[in-house]
C-alpha cells in the first residue's frame, strides 16, 4: 500500500512562517500535490512539483527531494484566512493521486 | 467557486433508504472521480471514469453504484447502506487522466447513515 505521512496539527502566529512536512512511500511516483481544504468546503490545487526542487507561488512555495520522498509546503505571511486543512497528494501511477490524512493550520492573532 | 457542483449538500439517510448523489462540472472536463474523506483519514478514491468509462472501481462495496451518463455529469447510487459509511462524499474532474493535471474538486456531500 501506499504511505504518506504528515503532522496532524500545526499553530502559528499571524504574519510567521509555518513549514508543512509530508514524507512518502509509494511503488510509484509521478508527481506531489498539494492542496488546501477550508472546513466545510472543497479541496483547492496549490501546487505541484514532479522534478526536485522549490516552485514558489507567491505566499507559497512547495519543495520535492525525490531521492528522499520527501516535500513541503512552505507558507509564509500567514493570514487567518491560511487558517484551513493542507493536503499532500502523490500520483503513484497513471492517475491515481494518494493522500495523507491532512494537517489543520490553525493562524492565532 | 471550482466549476465542480454537488447536491445535495447535507443528506441523512437511514440504512434501507436508497439515495443519490449528483455532481456536474462546467470545465470541460473529460474525467471524473469519487472520493470518501472520513474525519481524520485521508481522502480515498473510490470510482475513476474517463470519458464516461469507468477506469477504476477500487474495491468499493456494491452498495455504492457509479454511473456517468456524459462527461459533465456522475452519480453516486446509495442502498442498503452501513453506519460506517457515514462520510463526505467528494466529486472531482480534471481535463484528463495525464500526470500533471490538476483535479478541480467540489464542495461535497455530507452523508449521515443512521
């Protein structure tokens, strides 16, 4: 089966940095998603790397090392709206996506 | 707003009740998913279908039915259900099955099985 890992819970400050953690282990690999879900509402697409390295999207930047099955996701200014569940997602195949079970930021004043 | 419509929203359902879900996407989408997300598990997929065919049907139970009669639109056909199977209930689509495309997912049901 598949294995994806990452924190449960995460508190940050408003205006700091939180870096999400997602360890895999997978028979496959074709590319990491990550995405953000606000309570009660749809899963939105925040990223994707499939090539070692950093993508950065503004406010967000989202890091691959294949070698070590390993990504974050990286959000900086935080704002309480960034206060959601993030999910990382790995294509292990043709087009299935696995995905851990979600970290919930909570952004205090 | 994503592009991708469910309803209902919230349904409550007692186990010798049959119901349906619907989603409908907007984007000219050629592939569609179901997915389960339990409190605290990871989102699982459940029914793959590309182009109205169905490319995955990963071990679901047969009291949950999938049909797709066009591209835009997938159902999810409840009988007989269990207690457990209480969940949200997501729909997605992406504009095909190819590995960098992104899946556009809708707000979800919440299914409550008494």
């Amino acid at each position: 089966g598949q294995n994806i890992d990452q924190p449960t819970e995460m508190t940050a400050t408003e205006g700091a940095i939180v870096q999400i953690n997602c360890t895999y282990q997978t028979s496959g690999f074709n590319g990491l998603f990550w995405y953000q879900q606000h309570a009660g509402e749809a899963p939105t697409f925040l990223s994707y790397n499939v090539l070692d390295g950093l993508e950065e999207k503004g406010r967000f930047s989202s890091f691959l090392s294949r070698s070590k099955g390993y990504s974050y996701l990286l959000l900086k200014e935080l704002q309480m709206k960034d206060s959601a569940s993030y999910l990382c997602a790995v294509r292990d195949g043709d087009y299935k996506l696995s995905f851990g079970a979600g970290t919930t930021v909570t952004v205090r004043a | 707003e994503t592009g991708v419509t469910q309803t209902p929203r919230h349904l409550v359902m007692g186990m010798t009740n049959k119901k349906s879900l619907k989603c409908e996407q907007h984007l000219g989408h050629n592939a569609m998913y179901w997915y389960k997300q339990s409190a605290k598990k990871p989102l699982e997929l459940m029914f793959v279908y590309s182009l109205e065919e169905r490319v995955e049907n990963n071990s679901v139970p047969s009291r949950f039915s999938p049909e797709c009669p066009n591209s835009s639109h997938l159902f999810l056909h409840l009988h007989t259900l269990q207690p457990e199977d209480s969940a949200l209930y997501l729909c997605a689509s992406s504009p095909g099955l190819a590995e960098d495309n992104e899946q556009f997912f809708g707000p979800g049901t919440r299914l409550t099985v008494l």
